[in-house]
C-alpha cells in the first residue's frame, strides 16, 4: 500500500485545524453613540434672543438621567429638577458596568479610536448640560447638552448604554405679546457599530440617536411646532450583526439646525418640551459550531493521529 508523506498529513492536520478554530472565532460587538449640541436657543421673529422678561408667566424644569448595564446588571443616576430659571443645569455623574473602570472620564464626550480593536467589556452613559436657552438677567442665551452611551463586548454577554436629557425638559408659558418662536443650534451626531466577522447570528450592535422639541398650546391642544430633524433621528441609526459584519458609523461633522413655530398668542398657554437621548446595545452569544467546521476539527484530529501513527 502506497503510504501518504508525513509532511503532506502535516499539513492537512495544521490546515483542519486552523479552519476549525477560524470557524468558532471569538464573537465581539461594540456600540457607541455621542450626540452635542451647542449654542441652543429660542429666537424672536427679529433673530434676537428671547429674554426670560418676555414672558408673562414662566415655570417648568429641566432633568437628566444615565444608565449603564452589562449582563443583567445596571447602574442609573438621575439629576433632580432643576427650574429653568434657576442657573442650575444638570450633570449626571457618569455611570459604568465592566472594564476597565471607568471606560471614560467624568464628562468626556470624546470617541473611542477606531475599531476593531475593541476598549473592553461594559456598558456606559453620561451627561452634561450648561447654559440656557434663553437670556436670563446677565446670562445670555446658548445651552450645550452633551450625552453618550456605549456598549462593547469582547465575551459573551448583553452590555447597554442609555443617556438623556429632556425626557422631562418642559416648561409652559405665556408671551406678552403675539410671536413666533424659533430653536436654533449647532449639532454634531455621531454613532457607529461593529461586529466581528463570522460571529454569526447571536451578535448585534447598535447605536441610535433621539432628539425632538415641540410646543403645545394647552389651551386649544394645537401643536404649534413638532421638530426632529432626520439627521439626529433616524439617518443616524448604526447597526452591525454577525451576518453584516464589519464597521458601521455616522459622522456627519457640526451641522446647523433651525425651525419655527406658528404664531403663539399673546395670553394663552403654552408648552415647550425638548428631548434628547443617545442609546448604544451590544449583545453576543457564541454560536454552536457548525457541521463544517466540526468536520474540519476531525479533519486536523485525524491528520494527528495518523502522524503519530506513522511515527510508532
């Protein structure tokens, strides 16, 4: 019988082998979303910035909340109300599951660098808010609302991240005079998710951005403006799994945002609320091998077992 080489079922056996192991890679996925907005402000039909004295009637209250949670456990921290005409503007201490401890500083909206190498295994969420949105006394008009939310996993696992601010931002008033009011504000989106190739069907990241403002006449329940902006709404949606593997991200840079309302009333109620939330999910379950790639893992076991074989 015409016997194989040993260096031909040596590398038969190296080559099964490696196949296999390619097969069951480690699965990883990774989430982060980062949302800024700066120099907000509510506008008179003239372009210059309501002042707090243009109003009749005044009251309402800003919050902010953060969560962070890894494999069923989670942390959450909410600011309490704080009155729009206060000077006090939340800063939610950023919240953390994982390692390393903490991924980020305190108020640090900065992106983790390029994937794929992933910055560890937890999930994460913080926020910051200085400045009003309008002027009031000596301080002038310009808020900047900073939120994010990561989640990255290089095991098995289910992290998450969750920060918002406007949830409860709302405030009713009353104008001393009829008027239009319009928002205006740089933002600058960003989200992007990644998972690993050949991680299968048990991973999925995604990363997602909300933001809204409307005004309510509480008098008449006429909606006076309704505004979410396509860019920090759905276009920004990234989302990756082991099916459409690789790197997903939205970076669009510091875009300008503007919109007015229908004329308010002078003496009627109104209502304003603003809403803003950043979300980052990761979830991984190593898939069970496949029939091929246990073959393949027979194969490389085989080739073993014949060189030993061969040498006795």
């Amino acid at each position: 019988m015409k016997l194989v080489p040993t260096s031909l079922m040596k590398h038969a056996a190296i080559a099964g082998l490696c196949l296999a192991a390619m097969n069951g890679a480690r699965a990883d996925a990774f989430a982060q979303s980062v949302l800024l907005i700066d120099n907000f402000r509510l506008l008179h039909h003239s372009g210059g910035a309501f002042k707090s004295t243009d109003f009749t009637s005044l009251n309402g209250a800003v919050t902010a909340r953060a969560t962070a949670s890894l494999n069923g456990a989670s942390v959450i921290a909410t600011t309490p109300s704080s009155g729009i005409l206060s000077g006090t503007m939340p800063d939610v201490a950023h919240q953390f599951v994982g390692l390393p401890t903490p991924p980020r500083a305190e108020n640090d909206f900065s992106y983790f660098s390029i994937l794929p190498s992933l910055p560890g295994t937890f999930g994460y969420a913080d926020q910051n808010m200085t400045g009003n949105a309008m002027t009031i006394g000596a301080r002038d008009a310009g808020a900047r609302v900073e939120t994010r939310a990561d989640a990255s996993l290089r095991s098995d696992g289910e992290a998450g991240g969750q920060s918002d601010v406007g949830t409860l931002t709302m405030f009713r008033f009353t104008l001393g005079a009829s008027e239009t009011m319009s928002v205006s504000f740089d933002g600058r989106p960003m989200t992007q998710a990644y998972a690993s190739s050949g991680s299968g069907s048990g991973t999925n990241a995604i990363a997602r951005l909300a933001w809204s403002v409307n005004i309510i006449n509480l008098d008449t329940g006429e909606l006076m403006l309704d505004y979410s902006p396509g860019k920090l709404n759905g276009e920004s949606l990234s989302s990756r799994n082991g099916g459409y593997a690789g790197n997903s991200t939205f970076d669009p840079g510091w875009l300008k945002f503007a919109a007015t309302s229908l004329t308010l009333n002078a003496n009627q109620n109104y209502q304003l609320t603003i809403n803003q939330t950043t979300l980052a999910n990761a979830m991984q379950k190593t898939a069970v091998p496949e029939p091929g790639g246990l073959a393949l893992f027979g194969l490389g076991l085989l080739g073993m077992t014949l060189m030993t074989r061969r040498r006795n």
